[in-house]
C-alpha cells in the first residue's frame, strides 16, 4: 500500500508539469494583455512598456516559463499583478472558505443522494423512485448561477429567511484560527457567530450540492440494482435474513464502490472552486477569486490556482483508491503490481 | 398509465416549485410601476422642477431621498454605537492610496486617510483638511501650506512638515513603478522642502493650476504614516494607516473591509462606531441584500434593478457623475470638418440617450459635466439636422465608414459599447452612410485603438482631481490611446497649457469655453452623455452624499 502510494505521488510530477505547461501558454495566448488592465485609466504606451519589461513579459515565452517553474519548485508562486501580494498568501487567504463550502455541500450531497439512490432502487418504479429520479434530473439540468439567483430571490429577496451572500456578518466574525468559520466559532465558543455563519451556508450549500447529489443518486441507484440482482443476495435472502439487514449489509456496501468514486471526484471538482455558486453568493472563496483574476488577466494567480487545482484532483484520486482498499478487502493494490 | 400520470405530475409540480422564484419576481416588477411613481409624487413635492432640470443635467430627485449637498448636523440622540454597512460590487484592489487607481479602492481609503487639502461635500472645490492655509508665490511655482497641528496617525505617529515630505517624496524620488497615480498628483513637484515643524514648501517644475485639485484626491494624495509605512516595507496595501476619522482593523478578501471609528480623531469623530464595505460582485445579489437588509448601501446599481429597489421602499441616490461618454472622429481620417459636422448633425443625442440609459445619464452638452468650473451652458453643439446632413454627406460621397467599439459596460457607458455603437450605426444609415462595427472587449479595444485603423471609435473617461485640464488635455495628449480623435493641433495645445496655468476663477472658465466651443465647432467629438452614479440605501439611512467624484464620506452618515 505504501509502495502504491508513493508511485501515485510521484505521477503528480509529470500532471502538474502537462497542468502548469497547457495553463501557462494558454493564458499567454488567449487572455488580453495585463498592462493596460494593471495599469488603469492613465496608462500609457511608454508605462505599459515600462510595466512589461519590470514584469519580465519582455522575455521569450520560455524563459518566463523556465522562471515561472524555478519559482513554483521553490513555492514561490510569484506576485498577483494586480494587488502586488504573494499568490500563495492570496491562495491561503481564500482557500478555508471554498474547502468549507465543499465539504459541507458533499456531506449533504452524500447523505441525501446515497438515500434517494437506495429508495429508488429499492423502491423500483415506485412514486418515490420516479420522484427521486425526477428530482436528481433536475439537479443535473438545472444551470447553477440560475438555481442561486431563484433561490436568493425566493429567501432573501422575498420571505426575508436567510442571507444572500457572504461567509458571516463581518461585525461577528471569530478571530482566525483555522479559517473556518463553523469551527473557529465553535472553537471560542461563539454561538452567535456559529449561527450565522451557519445561515449563511444553507444556501450556498444547497445550491452547490445539488448537482452532485443529482449524480450521486443516480449512480447509487444503478449500482444498487445491479448489486441487488445478483446470486448472493438471493442466497443471502433465502436464508431469511431480513430484507433490511439484505439491503444495507449486502447490497449497499457492494454499490458503495463506484458511488464513492463520484464522491470523490465530486468533492475534487467542488474544491477546485465552485465558481459560479461562488460568485452568485459572494463567496470569497478561490473559484469567485479565480474568475476575478481571469478578467484581470493576472496571470501569476491563474497558475497558481490550476496548479493547487490539478494537485487536489489527483490528492482526490489517490485517497479514493486507497479508500477502495478498505471498503472492499478482495481489492490488494501491491498484488495489481506484480 | 398510473405511473406516468404520477411522474406527470410530479414533473408539473416541480416546474412550479422552480418558477416560484421567477414568478414572484415578475410580480415585484409589475408592482413596482406604481410604487415608483407613488413615491416619485412624494419625492416631487415642492420640486416640481425635477424633471426639467434632469434635461439639463443637474442633480434630480425620483424615488430618492434628500439629495443634500452638504452634509447636515449629527443630532445629539443618535446611536453611536451602530454598525454602518456599506457594498461594492469589488474587492478593493489595495489600501495604500500611492497603489490603487480603483474606486472599490478608494471608498474605505477616503474614510481612513486624509490628504492636505479636500473637496467639497458635494463638488470639487478644494477646502483645508491636514493643511490649514496655503500661500501660493507670485509666479505660481512655489506652493507654501500651513499644517494642521496636534493630528496623529492612527499608529501615533505625529503629522507634520516631516510626514508629508516622506508622502511626497515616495511618490517622486523613490517612486516605484506600481505608483499609479504618483505622476498626476506629483507630477509638477521638483522638490518638497519641510520649512519648519508645521510649514512645507513645494517648489513646481511649472505653473499647475490643478495641482491643488490633485492635493485633494483620494488617490495618490492622501498622507500614510511614515513609522507604518517603513515597518510594511513600503506598501500599506494590506495595513493602511492614515490620519482619517476611521481605523482599520481588517480587511477579509474578497469578503469585507472593517474599520472602527478613530476616538483619537482631531476633527469631528465618526457618527457609526464600526462601517463595514462588503463585497457582493452581482448585481441583482447586491439588490437583495439591500432589500433584505443585510446592507445599508449599495452603489454600482444600473437602470434595471431601480425598481426593485424603490419598490422594496429603499431609496435611490443620483448624482452626476464626473465622466463623459463620447463618440471621437479619427481627425487624421476623417478630415474634412464638413463631413463631421454632417456626421454629428444625423444623431439625435437627446432620444439616443433617453433610450439607451432611460434616464439615469444626462445629455452631454459639454465636455465638461455641468457641476465642474469651466463648464459653460453657452457651449453650441452640432444640432440634429438629419436632412441637412444628407445633403452634405451625398455630395461629399461618404457611404461607407467604420467604427470601433469596445463590449463591455464602461462606468461612463452602462448600456455597452456595442449597444451604443449599433444604436449610433441607425442613425447613420438614415443619412445614407453605412457604418460597420467592429467591437473588442475593453483590453484588446484598447490595444487596437494604438493602431488608428478607425474612422470613428466609443471612448470615455472618467475625471480625476475635478479641474477641467484633467478633461481637456485628452485632446492635446500625444497618446493615441488617450487622445483616440488622434487630434493635433498648436492653437488648442497653446489654449490649454495657458489655461492650466491661469488662476481659477472667472478668466480661467472663460478660458476652457472658449476650447470646448472650438472642438464642438471643429465637431473633433461627439459629447453624448454623462453617466450619473446610482447609490440605494434603506430609509432610515441618514445624511448620505455619493460624491461625484464617485467616493463616499461615512463618517457623518448615520442611521435611525
């Protein structure tokens, strides 16, 4: 297992050398020229120049993109363009509120997905089945900036229930200890502040929840009716265990398999920045502070964030597979090697 | 069959459910036309004017509260412990006044810092603030100011000669080149000399009427603390530390600035004990939390979400804004002043502007918006004369033109370039000329407008220090990003470096109308509109000025 985990490591070296190349030139050839954005409403075509050759965007492509890799061994990032701060604190700074959203909107996608799955297949071509399928349907077609308007219209705007954008009040924000706001209030035992900040991610949560709840559902649900078709569960029935004890013993730890690979998945693509839900709620998390950069053209903080983007994907991967290993024990991973 | 009626229903059931939202909304839009004008009759009492004044440019009040234009008396009984809560549509992109050129910027900067001189509270006259008085030599080269005594940086240290020599000389001699704006403020200034504790001298390169205005500036201008400056190796972006009736205690990117009133102010202290500037980037979200109460107010509101501000009973603040949307001839290829007087004479400025911004943007009869000095009400523009038009353009044989646009909304051009520029190709076409667009988005725009491949192109600016040099000297920059018409010529470049120079008052207005009636005569522009700058807040918000500037100063602004 150690050996497997080591390999998977380091396949993270020719990933994030392919990442950083493709987002490196891509960003070079495709986004407008900072200087101007930079340098705002007085800027000059002398400035401009000027800014350029300080910003070594004068040099060859490939001398940037040797320095810019030199840097990024080093963990230097480099400097954001536009507020002159190191991208890494930049990163850091943002990076606790879209961990936070994306775990609390996985957790509710897990339960209330894995629950819909198993209704349905239990309850097969039931009201609860269509209704379930019906609902994750939606989930999956339902455009996400769309979603969080409606659902900020409708709480905010008109019943007046809950918030309609940001972490936390700012007057009651706790000091800093994690950078989570649910654990640093409980942490000083703020439950004024541990409720709002609470509020403030009911809907930013369900709305980003939604779509892999959507997916998560309907890969339970398949996986279950697969699993409860087949010799053993019969025989398992035949043996006059209860239909319960069938369903969550045998039946659903078989179909956890394929379903904790989309959590796994789903949790990855939620942490590389959830950046519509983020930018319709305000969250300031690092995909509403990605889209930001990309406008601005900033390209040192675009880097930065698909790099910590691609390293969470492939962090994503490794830890489901080595879950794998756990859920189902037939699974030895030293054994695939030899 | 039984499933499918149950999965039919359901599918209804659940449509409904999603349009809840939608439905709802429309119907707060519907409302919402006799609400406006509910409260519009109410706003209009004893203002019977409004509407004839917003053709002329000034200030109106429609769905709005007192649109004062100086700040009034802080009553004795109010709450001094109240939190005051302010959103922006961006994160700001700094807090060190030398490092920023953005508005999001500049409003917690104007409530932490403050510069020698100011504005006034609802115009761009100078006034004292660090600087008491100010002597000016008889050749208008030597600036002498008079200090304030007894004021402290909110770290303690103490402003004197000393402090603003250090403010001076980082944006001159150790200028950096992410300074942005440290060569318009300082750009006269050979030396700044401390002539004693509470005396400082500054000595221009040249006579500079507006370095006065660029002293009362929200960028550049304002005096940080040496000490703090120093310990932040020179950049206070994310520790500012001013002399300003408010004290920073932290900024949560993308997410809020906080700051607490200065108890150790030397002026008037702060009504609210703490502000609060939210960012919230969309548009209908910053709405919603107005009207949910989550904020006091918003600004960088547009025309379409008006209604559902007056209709959730919040008010609207309009104010001119100090920008100017215009459309330039390229002088260099256009040049025959015949075809661009006929160019001018097809468009009706009046309805386009009406159509285009419903209201919320006045007609530009001017370069100049009408609340700056130089402006002058005298200036004749090219007049609609469509048939006139035709005539000229038939018979000089222009058909065919091409035009440059930019896509985005710009703060001067809510309604986008593209939009303008179509709406401008209409009228064009009914004199006979076909223009075709080509439109970029606002970077790339800038970048092809360097290669003058144009015959007409959409720009804008927006003023920086309230002196009318700041709006005339884009036609005399040697820029051809700046100065798009690509105009050059020896009698205005002499007018204007004459006029920079004047003293203010009543010869140095006459001055700049005399500049604006030649390009108007010389149709270099086509001026069509200045965007006001749109602000709602809750009802009980009191005391409230949106600055035309485009800054906000809280530290009066209450609520009941």
């Amino acid at each position: 297992m150690f050996k497997y985990i080591i390999k998977r490591l380091l396949q993270l070296i020719p990933v994030l050398f392919g990442v950083s190349l493709i987002v490196f030139f891509l960003m070079r050839v495709c986004a407008p020229d900072p200087a101007p954005i930079v340098l705002g409403q007085h800027a000059t075509r002398e400035s401009m120049e000027e800014w350029r050759e300080a910003n070594g965007l004068n040099e060859p492509v490939v001398t940037q993109y040797v320095d810019f890799i030199k840097g990024a061994v080093t963990g230097d990032l480099g400097t954001s363009y536009y507020t002159k701060a190191p991208v890494t604190k930049e990163i850091a700074s943002r990076f606790p509120a879209t961990v936070e959203l994306a775990i609390i909107a996985i957790i509710l996608a897990a339960i209330f997905g894995i629950i819909i799955g198993v209704v349905s297949s239990v309850k097969k071509n039931s009201i609860f089945d269509n209704g379930g399928m019906l609902l994750s349907l939606v989930g999956v077609s339902v455009p996400i900036f769309w979603l969080g308007i409606m659902l900020i219209i409708l709480f905010s705007g008109i019943l007046h229930w809950l918030p309609s954008s940001g972490r936390i009040d700012p007057s009651l924000r706790p000091d800093t200890v994690t950078g989570f706001m649910i654990i640093d209030s409980i942490i000083q035992g703020d439950t004024v502040a541990l409720k709002d900040a609470v509020v403030h991610m009911v809907l930013p949560a369900v709305t980003l929840s939604l779509y892999s709840m959507a997916i998560i559902a309907r890969m339970t649900r398949s996986s279950m009716l697969e699993t409860l078709n087949q010799d053993y569960i019969r025989t398992a029935r035949a043996k006059g265990i209860s239909e319960g004890k069938v369903t969550r013993k045998h039946a659903l730890r078989n179909a956890m398999l394929p379903v904790t690979t989309v959590i796994g998945l789903q949790l990855g693509s939620l942490l590389g920045g959830a950046v519509l839900t983020e930018s319709v709620y305000a969250w300031p998390g690092i995909g509403n502070y990605t889209v930001q950069c990309i406008m601005k053209s900033d390209f040192p903080v675009v880097q930065g964030v698909v790099l910590l983007i691609a390293v969470i994907f492939v962090l994503m991967n490794l830890i489901v597979d080595v879950i794998y290993a756990f859920l189902d024990p037939r699974i030895k991973f030293e054994k695939k090697e030899v | 069959m039984k499933r499918k009626v149950i999965a039919a229903l359901l599918c209804t059931s659940m449509a409904i459910t999603l349009m809840a939202g939608c439905g709802s909304n429309k119907k707060t839009g519907a409302d919402n036309a006799s609400d406006t004008t509910k409260t519009e009759t109410a706003g209009d009492e004893g203002n019977a004017d409004a509407d004839a004044e917003t053709e002329t440019g000034t200030t109106e009040k429609k769905a709005s509260g007192e649109m004062l234009t100086k700040f009034a008396d802080v009553p004795e009984d109010v709450d001094k412990e109240q939190t005051l809560r302010y959103a922006q549509g961006a994160d700001p992109r700094g807090l060190d006044p030398a490092m920023i050129d953005d508005g999001e910027s500049s409003k917690p900067i104007c409530q932490m810092y403050e510069g020698l001189l100011k504005y006034g509270d609802s115009d761009t006259e100078v006034e004292p603030c660090l600087a008491e008085s100010w002597e000016i030599s008889e050749d208008g080269l030597t600036y002498t100011f008079k200090l304030r005594e007894g004021v402290k940086f909110h770290d303690g240290t103490d402003f004197n000669a000393e402090a603003v020599k250090y403010n001076v000389d980082r944006q001159t001699v150790n200028k950096t080149e992410d300074m942005l704006y440290a060569d318009f403020v300082y750009g006269d200034v050979a030396e700044c000399n401390v002539v004693d504790e509470y005396t400082v001298e500054f000595k221009l390169t040249k006579k500079s009427t507006p370095f006065l205005n660029n002293l009362a500036m929200s960028l550049g201008a304002p005096m940080v603390s040496p000490t703090a400056c120093d310990a932040a190796n020179g950049n206070l972006n994310e520790a500012p530390c001013g002399t300003g009736p408010y004290k920073f205690v932290r900024w949560d990117k993308n997410e809020a600035v906080v700051m607490e009133r200065n108890e150790d102010y030397w002026g008037d202290k702060g009504v609210a004990k703490e502000i609060i500037f939210s960012t919230i980037p969309d548009n209908s979200a910053r709405v919603v939390a107005l009207t949910n109460g989550e904020v006091d107010i918003i600004d960088g509101i547009d025309a379409t979400v008006v209604d559902q501000i007056t209709s959730a009973g919040c008010l609207l603040y309009q104010a001119e804004g100090m920008n100017i949307n215009y459309m330039a001839y390229n002088t260099q290829k256009v040049t025959d002043p015949d075809v661009r007087k006929a160019l001018s004479e097809a468009v009706n400025i009046p309805e386009l502007v009406d159509s285009l911004y419903k209201g919320y943007a006045s007609q530009a009869t001017s370069i100049l918006p009408t609340f700056m000095p130089g402006y002058s009400a005298d200036v004749k523009q090219t007049a609609y004369n469509p048939d006139d038009a035709k005539k000229i353009l038939e018979e000089k044989g222009i058909t065919e033109l091409k035009m440059m646009a930019y896509t985005n909304p710009r703060p001067y051009n809510t309604a986008t370039g593209q939009t303008l520029a179509e709406a401008l190709q209409g009228y064009f076409d009914k004199v006979g000329v076909k223009v075709s667009i080509d439109s970029y988005d606002w970077t790339t725009y800038k970048e092809k407008l360097g290669a003058g491949d144009y015959d007409m192109c959409l720009y804008g600016w927006i003023g920086d220090n309230g002196d009318p040099d700041n709006f005339m000297y884009l036609l005399a920059h040697e820029d051809p990003e700046m100065n798009v018409a690509l105009y050059r010529n020896e009698e205005y470049n002499t007018m204007l470096s004459e006029a920079a120079s004047m003293e203010n008052g009543d010869d140095r207005n006459a001055a700049y109308a005399k500049m604006e009636q030649k390009i108007a005569d010389e149709n270099i522009w086509l001026p069509i509109s200045h965007q006001q700058n749109l602000s709602g807040y809750v009802s009980n918000v009191q005391n409230f000025i949106a600055h035309p500037t485009g800054n906000v100063f809280l530290s009066k602004t209450y609520k009941n």
